[in-house]
C-alpha cells in the first residue's frame, strides 16, 4: 500500500507540473511582454515596491526570491526525502542510475562553463548551467505521451529532484557571502528543537510550520540564503513507509498545486522580465552566454548520457524497463532547460545587470533549444530497443 500512495503522489506531482510548465511559459510570455513595452517601467517600481514592517520589510521582489522560493524549496525538500525513504531513491540499485546520472548533469556543464570563463568577470556564474528545472522537463516529457516508456518519466523526476539537491547544496557553499554567526546559531537552535519534535513522534504539522518561520528568518539574517532553510525544515517533517498518510506527505499534497499553479509562474513572471536590446544576440556569443548556453545544452546531454553509460558498464546501475540509449540520449537534451533553477542562480552569480540580463537570455535561449530538439528527438524514437 505504501509504494500506491507513492505511486499516487508522484502522479499528482507529475500531473501538476504539467499544468504548471504551461504556466510557466505563459508567465514568461507576459513577462518578457512587460519588458518591452511601456509598461516596463511601472512594472520594475511594482516589484521594487517595498512591504512589510521593522526588521522584514522588503521588496516585492525579494518577497518572491527570497520567501515565496524557500516554500517552493520546502517542495523540494520534501520530494527528496520522501523519494529517500519510500521511492525511487531508497535502494542503492533504484537510485544509481538517476544519482549518477545527474551527477554528470552537474559535473559537465560546470567543468564547460568554468573553461570558457575562467579568469574572466563573468567566472563566478559556473553554477548556472548546472540546475535542471523540473516543472518545464516533465511538462515537454508529459507532451510525448506513450512515445516514451513510463519508466523514463519516473527517472527524469528522479534526477531532477536530485539536481535540485545539488543545486541546493551548491547555493548553500558557494553562493553565500557574509556569515552572521549569532543567527546562524539561533537558526541551529531552531533546527535542533524540529529535529527532536520529530524524533519523539510529534507529528502535528503547526508544530513545524511555526517555527520553520523563524528558522527562516534567522537563516536570512545569517547571510545564507533563506531558500536554504525550506530544505532544512522538509528533512525535519516525519514521514513513514506505511499506508497511513504522514504528515510529509499531507504537507507535500498541500503544496504541490500552489507551488507550481502559483509561486513558480510568478518567480518566472517576476525575473524573467528581459529587455531585448541591440547587442543582444551577439551576447550569446561572448564568455557567458557561450558557458551558459554550451553548458546547458552540450554539457547537460553529454554529463547525463556519459555518466550513465558508465554506471551501466560497470554494472552499478541498470537502464529504465523499456527505454533504449537513444531515450536517455533524449533524456539528457531534456535536462538542459534549466529556466527557473538557472535564472535564480544567476539572480545569485551576479550583481552587474548587464551580466544578470545576458544570463537570463542565454538560459532562455539555451532552454529553448534544448527542450525543442530534446523533444524532437525523442519523439522520433520508435522502439523500446532504441
């Protein structure tokens, strides 16, 4: 019973991020439509708008960044975990392939970006190419319905989800500036008393949710970004291997629409806003677009093929029932729409708007072409011998 409610959520996770790419690139649509119009103005003194009061007042902007992302990163967080204890990630021989798998996906396109921008201003974004954005890569593998096996599906969820993880980590170590210690160790406090809660049974999710608010604050106030503290608040919900519903999985349940009905098109609606200026599509061409956008789409097809053929040869891992190399081929193209993921590490790269702006549109462009001819390609695949 327990791997049918597993089976259960993923679908309701898969059916929502759908819906939710489509959203998404309405989102992007209207965005990059406020930019360059007359409305591009109003529309930066609106997100500029500041809200809040004393020590948390912010703008819209860093509202969305900053608070509605670390919801969308409890998301993940919970996804992991459970995926950790009861799905694709629980056994060694389960999670092989998709771990190492996106390992490559990480590796590569980090290793491409940095050769190409070593020594540069712009050498501080080797993270971007990294992400995978799984909202996006599962809405154009829902679009080729039986033209893929199912199992190719659960594995792109897999690897997006640890992607996601190593995203996370990446932001955590390496995009964090100035460190506040005294929140740090009143954030760890916080972290303690739910880490206890949840080791002697209390499972009411109030008694997490609450002071998850002031993990969150004092994580944002110690100079890590307060994103991190979504995924440091999932680890600490319970969960079970049982039929019964844990209160993970109702947390999980309750956020899986809003997150991708709502917090993602938004993100996407507030940081997708480029203008298109002269100069532009030369930038693709320069150190960081080139990093950017060979990076996501050479590096990620390249990192996850490689790394799992690798896996397979040395009988770590086995393939997906049903899928062929060509679908992992395809499979790797998929993962180079790294969008929301990508832009928000960019968001973090930089602080020059120039480069923010070159990046959003290499991640744009790179995302593109790699969902286009990742589809494509998979949809010319006709057998399971592929």
């Amino acid at each position: 019973m327990a791997k049918i409610i597993n089976l259960e959520t993923f679908k309701q996770f898969f059916r929502s991020g759908q819906i939710g790419g489509f959203l998404l690139l309405i989102c992007v649509a209207i965005s990059l439509l406020l930019a360059n119009t007359a409305s591009k103005d109003g529309f930066n003194v609106f997100l500029e708008t500041k809200i809040g009061f004393g020590p948390i007042n912010y703008s819209i902007l860093a509202w969305i960044n900053d608070a509605l992302m670390a919801i969308f990163f409890l998301l993940v967080g919970l996804e992991i975990k459970r995926e950790l204890v009861e799905g694709e990630l629980s056994s060694v021989k389960s999670a092989s392939l998709p771990v190492i798998a996106a390992l490559g996906g990480m590796l590569v396109p980090a290793l491409i970006y940095a050769a190409i921008n070593t020594g540069k201003s712009t050498d501080s974004g080797w993270g971007i190419p990294m992400a995978t954005d799984i909202a996006f890569a599962l809405a154009i593998i829902a679009l080729l319905g039986k033209n893929v096996p199912a199992s190719l599906k659960i594995f792109l969820a897999a690897l997006a989800i640890v992607d996601d993880l190593g995203a996370i980590l990446v932001i955590a170590v390496f995009y964090t500036s100035q460190i506040h210690f005294d929140y740090l160790l009143m954030a760890t406090g916080v972290l303690l008393v739910l880490s206890l809660m949840n080791y002697f049974g209390i499972k009411h999710l109030v008694f997490y949710l609450i002071p998850g608010i002031f993990l969150w604050y004092f994580i944002h106030h110690s100079g890590i970004h307060a994103t991190i503290a979504g995924v440091l608040l999932a680890f600490t919900i319970p969960t079970n291997e049982t039929d019964i519903e844990s209160p993970l999985e109702k947390l999980e349940h309750a956020l899986t629409v809003p997150v991708n009905y709502l917090i993602m098109p938004i993100f996407a609606l507030a940081n997708t806003n480029i203008s298109f200026e002269k100069g532009m599509i030369a930038g693709l061409f320069s150190p960081l677009g080139l990093g950017i956008i060979v990076g996501l789409f050479v590096g990620k097809t390249v990192g996850v093929t490689f790394f799992s053929w690798l896996a397979v040869k040395l009988k770590w891992a086995t393939l997906p029932s049903g899928a062929g190399w060509k679908h992992i081929l395809g499979l790797g193209m998929l993962a180079g729409i790294g969008f929301t993921m990508s832009i928000f590490i960019a968001l973090l790269s930089f602080t020059d708007s120039q480069y923010v702006s070159e990046a959003k549109f290499a991640i744009l462009t790179a995302s593109i072409l790699s969902g286009i001819i990742g589809f494509t390609f998979l949809k010319s695949i006709k057998s399971k011998t592929a």
